[in-house]
C-alpha cells in the first residue's frame, strides 16, 4: 500500500470513528415512564380516634364491605337528644290538631249546665218582679235589680257557650302552623344526627384491593383524612413525558403500546391525556436517552382486562402502536 492509500485508509477510519461516537447515543425510538394506580382513598368528613381499623394492606373487599370505624360516643349522644327533641315537636304537633281533653270538656259542660238552670231561675224571678210591679205591689227598683241579675245569668251562658266550642276545635291555624315547622325542623336535625353518626363508619364503595392504611387503632384521624386507599380491579394507567418537539405528534384516543418487565406480549392502551403545559423533565427518570428539558406528560389507558397485568410504581417502555397492514 503506497503513502496516499494509506492516508486514504486512515482518514477512513477516523470518518468512522467519528460515526460511531456521534452514534454512541441512539435516537429515542420510544418514551419511558411508569404505572400509576388510580387509587380511593377513604376517610370520614368528621373526626375521631380510629376504633376499628377492620382491614389491612392486601385485602380484597367488595362494596359494602367494613373499612374502618371512628369512635362515635358523642355522636350517638346527640343522635339520642334529637330523637327525643323530635318526639316531643312531633307530639306538640299532634296535640295542636286536637280539641281539648274530654275531662276538661266535661267540666265546661257542667259548668255550662248550671249556669243554665241560674238562667231559668233568673228568667222566673224576672217574670215575677214585673207582674208585681204591673200590679203596683213592689217598686220599680226592685224590677231593675233582678233585670241585672237575668242580664249576668244570660252572659255566663254565653261565655260557657263559647268556652265548649273552642274546646271542641284545635288550635288556631298559625298555632299549628308553628307546630308543624317545629317538628319539621327537629326531624332535620334528627336526619342530621343520624347522618353524622353514619359517617363514623366507613365501607368499601367499590370491589377492590386494600393498598395501604395510613392509621393504627387508637390514633386520632383528622376531619378528611384518608385512612384507607383501595385500588380497583385494573385501575393502572401508564404516564410518560413526551419531549417539545414530539408532542405535536400526539392526540386524545391515539393507540400506543406498553411494555414491561415481566409482562409478556405488549400491552395497548389509549392516551387519555395530553398535559396543557409543559415541564422540566422529572429528576428521577428511567431512561438516559431522554434529556430534553421541557417535556408534556402524557396518559395513557389500557383496557381493564390488560390493566391486570401492570403494577403500579413499574417502569414501563412506550412505543407507537404499529400501523396495521391493509
């Protein structure tokens, strides 16, 4: 080989070698990213200390199902005085649309009877005193004073009268009116009462696996506070970050494929999600060859019956769906 091939031969192979180290960090072909559970958590709107925590990490519950139970002494104690809060609006209620007790009747009736039989008597004296006075017997004054006294019986008819027939009719209409609105009210706050004491005790809402409890029997859980995450049968999405330049490229319902350790064939799934901004790419990523620093997070979903086969936290491979033949 002269001087000139041999230059040639170098210069190639230092061409190559230059092709090599520009090729020494592949094109990305794919994204990473990762399993993500879209878990429930459970927790009570009002506080207590954690009496019965009735699963543990691991549990399969169907719904319905005892999750955990908070200490509810003071709840029972105030669903208690608004049972009997509401008994006695309730009975306040009813006595408003009723007449007035049979005995107290019977008492104005007899009071009504005697104050007829003075009536008579007043009438006959009356009678008497102004046939005599006619005659000349007796004067006139005499005549007045038993006027007045037939005038004073006639009055206490009339107001026995009137006593038995408001006796016999209930109370006045805004009377019952008040007393509809206050057992109405105290029935609300009754509802109240149970519904506050119901909330102490938590169930499963779906069929799912428990994922974590967050408290121990005995410890305080605040108003809000998860104390149990479940995770539903196939609740696994996959989340990966798409670089700037790629993002355009993307679309809700496009198909993608997910691969993992461990997980057989490729798995299908569908984005769902298309962040509306973009990021700085996550410190802690699992892939090299990913080094743009703005990138668009990106959500895909498997079918449920797929879902099954991923776990979440998993580092996951996602591809373009191929594009199938004609």
């Amino acid at each position: 080989m002269n001087r000139l091939e041999n230059l040639i031969a170098r210069l190639a192979g230092l061409a190559l070698a230059m092709g090599l180290a520009g090729c020494s960090e592949p094109a990305v072909q794919g994204w990473s990213g990762y399993a993500e559970g879209e878990f429930v958590l459970v927790s009570a709107p009002i506080g207590g200390r954690l009496d019965q925590l009735r699963v543990k990490a691991g549990d399969r519950v169907i719904r319905g199902d005892a999750l955990f139970a908070l200490d509810a002494q003071s709840e029972l104690a105030a669903q208690a005085e608004a049972s009997a809060r509401w008994v006695a609006a309730q009975a306040q209620a009813e006595d408003a649309e009723k007449a007035r007790r049979p005995d107290e009747l019977a008492v104005t009736r007899a009071q009504l009877a005697q104050a007829r039989t003075a009536l008579g008597l007043a009438q006959a004296a009356w009678a008497r005193e102004k046939a005599l006075v006619d005659k000349g017997f007796v004067s006139k004054a005499n005549l007045d004073a038993t006027k007045a006294a037939l005038d004073q019986a006639r009055a206490r008819v009339a107001e026995l009268e009137a006593a038995l027939r408001v006796g016999l009719q209930p109370a006045r209409s805004d009377q019952r009116d008040a007393a509809k609105a206050q057992a109405e009210a105290m029935s609300q706050a009754l509802k109240q009462a149970d519904w506050r004491l119901g909330q102490k005790q938590q169930r499963a809402p779906l069929k799912a696996q428990v994922a974590e409890t967050f408290f121990a029997e005995g410890e305080y859980v605040a108003p809000g506070q998860p104390v149990v995450s479940l995770l539903a049968p196939g609740a696994v999405k996959a989340r990966f970050y798409v670089r700037e330049d790629e993002i355009a490229s993307f679309a809700l319902g496009q198909s993608v494929s997910l691969g993992c350790d461990g997980c057989g064939a490729p798995i299908p799934a569908t984005v769902s999600r298309i962040a509306t901004g973009p990021e700085f790419t996550p410190p802690v990523i699992y892939s090299n060859a990913q080094r743009a620093k703005l990138v668009f997070l990106v959500e895909a979903k498997p079918r449920a019956e797929d879902a099954v086969r991923l776990r979440p936290g998993q580092p996951l491979d996602v591809q373009r769906a191929a594009a199938k033949a004609l």
